[in-house]
C-alpha cells in the first residue's frame, strides 16, 4: 500500500513538472505564437502584385518605428481603405485582394505592421495600435478627409481597427473574421492553462467596440477554424449600431475574399454608408 501511495505521489509530482513546463514554454514563447512574423518576401514591387499604379511607403512611427507600407491612390469620389493584416502578414500574398481594391476604383494603404517584413521594431499590442494610428495619420497628411477613410481589420488587424475606431473619425469600418478578445480565441484552444494571467496581449476588443461612432459591417466565415464563427456574432451583438453582420455560409478564415466578400458585402456596405 505505501508503495502505491509513493507511485502516486511521483506520477503526481511529474505530472505537476510537465504541466508547469508547459506553461512556462508558452509563456515564454507567447509573442512568437501570436505575431507568428516570417519572411513572406520582396515587399518593394507592389505593381506586379495588382496594385499596379501603387507605391511603396515607409512611415514613421511617434516612437521612432519605421513601417513599410503600400498606398494606391483612389479615383476621385472613391474611398481609401486603411488595411491591417492579420498575424501573418504577408502583403504581397494577397493580390486577390489588392486586385478586387484597383478594379473598383478605391484606394489603399496597407502597411506591415513593426517587427514584421519591411519594418523595424519588435510587435506587441501596444505597438500595433501605434501603428495603426500612424498609417491613418499618414493618410490624414497625404489629404484623405477622414470621411473618406474605411478602417479595414483582418483577423488580428480587426483589434488595432477597433481601438482605431474608437479614436478617430472614419467613413466605416470593416471587420473580417474578428474575435472578441485573443485572450478569448486562446482560452478556447487551450482550456487547461490559466491563459488569462499569462497573456500579455490580450486585445480586449470586445471592452472597445461600444465606444466606435462608425458604421461597422462584421464578415465571418461559418467554418472558420481559427476564429469561431460564434465570437464574430458576440462581437455583432456589442457593436453599436448602425452595423451589419454578414455570415459567410462554408467560408474558412482565409477564404473570404475568394468567397465574394468585396462583391457581395463590401462594396454594398459602402454605398449604403
């Protein structure tokens, strides 16, 4: 019987070891997991990317950060998209996009956010919402009104447009697959560890929405396997209105713009608003 009792003690002990060693891992590696920054490629040709007529931008930051960006020009009468990508970055992977941008006529300034390819720096919460604030003034200062600017957020961008929204004046904003929090998105992949105290970027979107004076259209895909379809629709359900919530039967996380989300609500939104 004590022999058991000792067996039990050690598969106890070790179990202990190997858990804490596991929350100390994703501790420590938290920013690697979430900003997930690689090397997507050469950022300096944004026209053979279809923003042909586009350029490349640097901006700089109130902290000193130089962003890399790229800025088309929109046709007169048609609004300039602010675009904040999502942990992936990769701005020259999303020609589809860019594409469905140019052939409407509208305008885009599309930026890499700091530690990502193209800018200097080292990510965090804070620091993209720096970012996304000196992308809009940079569109401020090339004399875009600001009922002309549609603050875009993809995925973890849908944060920093948020925090955006609730500080500035904009024609709308775009949310596309967004969560309520990235502390929520992580307490749902890993329900066994104490996420909440361990998280030091936790974009609290959901305590931020309320305070936008903005017309907001939401897009989720119904099998998004990233972000659940259901925090897109709690973050719905917060927005003030007016807001539009569009549910994209059978999309992923990254097939929206594939899926129609420019020709069946994007542009419809905009000219509703």
């Amino acid at each position: 019987m004590r022999g058991l009792r000792r067996v039990a003690v050690l598969f106890a002990g070790l179990a202990g070891f190997s858990y804490a060693g596991v929350a100390g891992a994703m501790y420590a590696m938290q920013r690697d997991m979430l900003f997930n920054v690689r090397d997507t490629g050469d950022l300096s040709k944004p026209g053979t990317l279809a923003i042909a007529g586009g350029e490349r931008v640097k901006i700089t930051t109130p902290d000193g950060e130089q962003l890399a960006g790229w800025y088309l020009a929109p046709r007169q009468g048609q609004p300039v998209f602010l675009f904040l990508h999502g942990k992936g970055g990769g701005l020259e992977r999303k020609s589809w996009r860019w594409k469905r941008i140019r052939e409407h006529g509208a305008g885009v300034l599309a930026i890499s956010y700091r530690g990502y390819p193209g800018s200097t720096g080292t990510p965090s919460e804070a620091g993209l919402m720096i970012d996304g604030r000196a992308a809009y003034d940079w569109l401020r200062g090339k004399g875009h009104a600001a009922s002309d600017i549609v603050l875009h957020g993809l995925s973890l961008g849908t944060g920093v447009a948020v925090k955006l929204a609730a500080e500035v004046q904009a024609k709308a904003l775009i949310l596309e697959a967004p969560y309520t929090a990235v502390v929520d998105v992580a307490a749902e992949r890993y329900p066994w560890l104490p996420v909440r105290l361990l998280m030091h970027d936790q974009f609290l979107t959901r305590e931020r929405i309320g305070k936008i004076a903005v017309p907001v259209l939401i897009a989720h895909g119904t099998r998004d396997t990233v972000i659940p379809f259901e925090q897109g629709e709690r973050l719905f359900a917060l927005a003030p209105e007016p807001k539009v919530m569009a549910r994209m039967e059978g999309s992923d996380h990254s097939t929206l713009t594939r899926d129609g989300i420019y020709e069946k609500h994007i542009w419809p939104f905009l000219q509703r608003y």
